[in-house]
C-alpha cells in the first residue's frame, strides 16, 4: 500500500465496505473497521517496530456469524495480502510438513497476486508487502488444550504461533513459493487475527476472579481469564488484547442477508436456473419464511443453503423434464411450504412427489 493512499483507508471508509457485504454485526463491524484502520496507519509511520503495530485481536461469535466474510471483505478493500488458515488442520499437522510457515507462504503468494498486478516486481517488494499483511486463523476455540483429552499437539501449535505473534525471524526454505533462495520473512509487522465460536465460553462464569467481576457492568462480556480457563495459555492470550464479538444472526439478519445482492446466496439459484432458460423469482413473503426456517438451524447464513438448495433442486429437476420450460418460475411462501414438504417426503423413502 502506497503512503499517498492512507488518508482514503480511515475507520469510516472500511467500516463503509464492511457495510455492503455484511449484514448486522453493528458493533463488530465499527471495532474491526477501527482495528484495521490502526493497522493501515502503522504501515505508513516508518520501519516497523513492534511497539507501534496495531494489536492482534479475537473475534468470537458463533459458526456463520460473517467472520471470515468480514476479514475477506475489508482485506481487499484495503488491498492487503490476506492469508486465511484452519486451526484444526495446524494442530493435526503439528508433526507433519504443514505448519505456520505455510501459512507464511500463502500470505507471500497473496502479496505476490497483488504486487503482480503492479507488472514486475523485485522479490523484496513482495516480502514488504506480506510483512504488513493479515493473518487470519479461523477455528481458533479448537487449539484448546485442557484436561478433558483435547489434544495436547493443541499446545505445540499455541507455543508456535505465540513466537510469531511475538515477531519472529522464520527462515522460509528455497521452493516454487518464494524463489531458488531461502528467504527470511520477520512477522513484527503481520496482523493476526484469530477466531472462533467458542461454545460454552461463558458457561463457568464462577472461575472468574472475585474482584474481576466486581469491576464488570455486565457480566456476558467475555474477558481474557474466560480464554485461559478455556484452554489457552495466559502468554498466548495476552498478545490477542482485542476481543471482538460477533452476534448470533437473527431472522431479520437473515431477511437482510437474502434481500442484499451482495449477500443473496439464492442468487446463485437464480443464475443456475437462468441457464436452463427460466428466471426464478422468490417473493418476499417466501424470503421471509426461508430466514425464519434458517434461524431454526442456529449455523447462521450457512443455513439459509440449507433451507434454499432441497426446494430448489427439487424444482430444477423437475424443469429439466419440461419442454419447452417456463419463462419464469415464482416461489411465493406457500411455494416454500409445499416444496419443502414435498422434499421431505421423498426423503422419508416415498418414491413418487405427494401433491
């Protein structure tokens, strides 16, 4: 990112990307928007130095909340090499060829993307680029290590990213990556941010220490002392200050999410059945029923395909025998219900459609 570009990157302008892409998520979306914005400025103020940076942060919230959409959208607002990592697959190659360094690599292969972009660009331009990029770990809650029979690999891996939070000096090996040398990639100067549902984090409020609670207007909150009786280490959780909570989804939410093409997953339908020569149109009062059928799942937007794709499969199957097919094919909310209940009974084993 160019030093004449900062003034555009300030905590409205990302806030304002955040805005179109991700619905609700008010006060998560203006703290990460700040958060970001902070790191933008320290990339500008001169060699980097750890005293300066931006902090690392958490984002808790549960699964399909817009976390990962939301770090995805404000990284190519602000064009900074995003590398996007699952804690899960860390800790099962914490002894095989998969590590943190990889995770190092994809940020140089981003930055490369963009610095590409530009047309020819030296190696070190590269490596300047991914230093001030973000790192993204998403399913942190399942690095926990505790006395329950988490796996203990879980506090190999926590040891090793707090060395690389701290700004470690990691020695990157020759390869189709980074070229025929080694290369040494100092992480001072990455944002890290990690995140994860962390179910049941505040079910054991009482662990928390007497005169910590006293402090607290509100108690639902989570705090730091919350994530080390989790399973993380107190060294590991002090470099992650910034704790941003993300709310589970309402039905309105979900109303939001379908009727913001930004966001629409039933766009995808649309365009599908466009292909075949039909346009599908859902109403509004459909949209509302397939939000409120989500809400039910409790996965967030990830449950709005659930509900979209058996009814609609359903209908594209069934077109695909029409000749010639419909112009146009309408799902109002008694459309929804029948075709959910007929999707229904084909799976209870009945093999022809119940009218």
């Amino acid at each position: 990112m160019d030093e004449s570009e900062d003034g555009e990157f300030d905590a409205p302008f990302i806030y304002d990307q955040l805005a179109v892409g991700v619905v609700g998520q008010e006060t998560g979306k203006r703290d990460l928007a700040t958060l970001l914005a902070m790191h933008v400025r320290s990339l500008v103020e001169g060699d980097i130095n750890l005293a300066h940076t931006a902090p690392n942060a958490l984002i808790i919230g549960p699964t399909g909340v817009g976390k990962t959409h939301a770090i995805r959208t404000a990284a190519a607002a602000l064009r900074l090499p995003l590398a996007i990592a699952d804690a899960t697959r860390l800790a099962t190659s914490a002894f095989g060829d998969e590590s943190l360094d990889d995770v190092l690599i994809e940020l140089l292969r981003a930055s490369r993307r963009q610095v590409t972009e530009k047309g020819e660009v030296p190696e070190l331009e590269e490596l300047k680029d991914a230093r001030r990029g973000i790192v993204f770990i998403d399913e942190f809650d399942k690095l926990a290590t505790d006395l329950d029979g988490r796996d203990g690999r879980n506090e190999i891996v926590q040891r090793r990213l707090l060395q690389f939070i701290d700004g470690a000096a990691v020695t990157l090996p020759p390869g189709m990556h980074i070229g025929d040398d080694e290369m040494v990639f100092d992480t001072a100067g990455v944002l890290f941010i990690v995140a994860g549902a962390f179910t049941d984090l505040l079910a054991g409020l009482g662990g928390r220490p007497h005169e910590v609670m006293r402090g607290m207007a509100r108690h639902d909150h989570v705090i730091s002392q919350d994530l080390v009786r989790y399973g993380f280490m107190p060294e590991l959780i002090a470099r992650l200050p910034v704790i941003i909570e993300f709310s589970p989804l309402s039905e309105d939410d979900l109303v939001g999410i379908l009727q913001n093409k930004q966001t629409d997953p039933s766009q995808f339908y649309v365009n599908y059945m466009r292909s075949m020569g039909t346009e599908l149109i859902i109403k509004a009062d459909a949209q509302h029923w397939i939000a409120a059928a989500a809400a039910r799942l409790k996965v967030g937007a990830r449950g709005l395909h659930q509900v979209l794709f058996p009814m609609l499969s359903l209908v594209s199957q069934e077109l695909e025998n029409e000749n010639p097919r419909p112009e146009r094919f309408i799902v109002d909310k008694q459309a929804a219900e029948d075709l959910t209940r007929r999707v229904e009974y084909r799976r209870s084993g009945h093999t022809a459609d119940q009218t």
